[in-house]
C-alpha cells in the first residue's frame, strides 16, 4: 500500500501521484498519514481508488472527486467534496460549511455535523449526514437527495429545484418556496436505499419528513413577489 506523510512529503507530489495512476495496477489502496489540516487534499481523483486520510482536512478535500472512495478519519474542512463528480467521499467526523457543494454525482457521508450551505447548488450528488445541519442547506438544490439523521437549521432548501430532502429530527425553519411533501411508497424505497450505502443502520424510514420544491418561483409572478 503506497502512503504518503504529509509531515515530511509534499501535498503537491501527493496529488500527482492520484492523478498519474499507470494503466491496469492493482495497486490502489492509499495510506496518508499527518494531513494535519491539509487543503485540497486527494483533488481530482479519477480511478477508482481507496484513500485513507488519518487525520483532519483543511478546505476542499476530495473535491471534483470521480471514482476514487476517500475516507477522511477527522473533520474536514470548508468545501469538502465540492463538484464532485462520482465515487465516495466519507467524513468520520464533522465538516464545516458548504459540504458538497455543486456536486453532480457520487455520495458524500458525513458521520457527524454539517455546518452551514450543506449542499449547497446540489446538482446530483446524495449527501447522508448522521448529525445535524446548518443553515441555508440545499440552497438552489438542483438534484440529489440530502439525508439529515439530526437536525436541519433556518431557511433549509431555500430557493430550491428538484433536490429531495429529508430531515429525521426538527427544522428550525423553510426556506422560499421549500414545502413539507408526502412521503410516498417510492420515496421510502428511496431513502432505504441511501441509508443502506451509507452505512446507516438502527433506523426507519418512517422516521423522515420529505421537503421539495413548491415550484412557485421557477417563473416570475407578480402573486409571489413576497417569496423572491
């Protein structure tokens, strides 16, 4: 297993390294050790790799990730997983603001909180958080799904388009145009199917509320002026 330590490599060596993986190796199981707060850790990454981060992660780690599974065994940083493309991005800890951010596909996994604009511009990313979530998550949430195990802060799916959430716990508030929806047959086989990936267990998905788009600001009428 290649490892890299980030106390005596350099972070740049590390991602070319990711990024010039020779063709038909078996060889795809990396160790890096001493990230130490690390920005822009394991970017890019477009083979189906399995990444170990021992240690907490600065800004944008796994960011424009496609295939590769990264685990960060800390916290992580803002931005973490940001436009990310495929593959798995998994946070044993907390991660700070906009987590996710314009993703287009893949999963990111966070085990412990969110902070704030988790989501944020979701474009077909599913994101699963254990904890709880700041405010404004889901802003202008395109597509995907955002699972929250804990609670949701103010103006969740704030301005929101065909992005689906569900809340387990309270959320202190809505954003414009973001509306509780039923939770239909299809919707939990949906969600089951989230949580399972993600490697949640111990809890039903009878438990969630599902909040969507009301659709009313995706054109301009004057009657809903007060929303914009």
């Amino acid at each position: 297993m290649p490892t890299f330590d980030l106390a005596t490599q350099d972070l740049r060596d590390l991602n070319k390294a990711l990024h010039t993986i020779p063709a038909g190796t078996n060889d795809l199981d990396y160790e890096i050790l001493n990230p130490r707060g690390s920005h822009a850790v394991a970017v890019g990454c477009s083979d189906p790799l399995n990444i170990s981060v021992k240690g907490p992660v600065g800004y944008y780690c796994g960011g424009m990730n496609a295939e590769a599974t990264i685990t960060v065994k800390g916290s992580a940083g803002p931005g973490v997983a940001e436009n990310m493309m495929s593959g798995m991005v998994v946070i044993e800890g907390d991660a700070s603001q906009y987590a996710g951010a314009t993703g287009r596909g893949g999963m990111l996994v966070i085990r412990g909180n969110a902070a704030s604009r988790c989501g944020i511009s979701m474009k077909g990313i599913d994101i699963v958080v254990e904890g709880n979530i700041g405010h404004m998550s889901a802003f202008m949430g395109q597509s995907g799904h955002l699972v929250v195990l804990g609670d949701a802060g103010e103006a969740l799916g704030d301005s929101l388009y065909e992005a689906k959430l569900f809340v387990r716990g309270t959320v202190k508030s809505l954003g414009a145009d973001c509306i509780e929806k039923e939770m239909r047959p299809e919707h939990h086989e949906t969600l089951a199917r989230l949580l399972e990936k993600a490697g949640v267990t111990g809890v039903e998905t009878s438990e969630f509320k599902r909040y969507g788009s009301a659709r009313t600001l995706y054109n301009f009428n004057i009657d809903n002026a007060d929303a914009y």
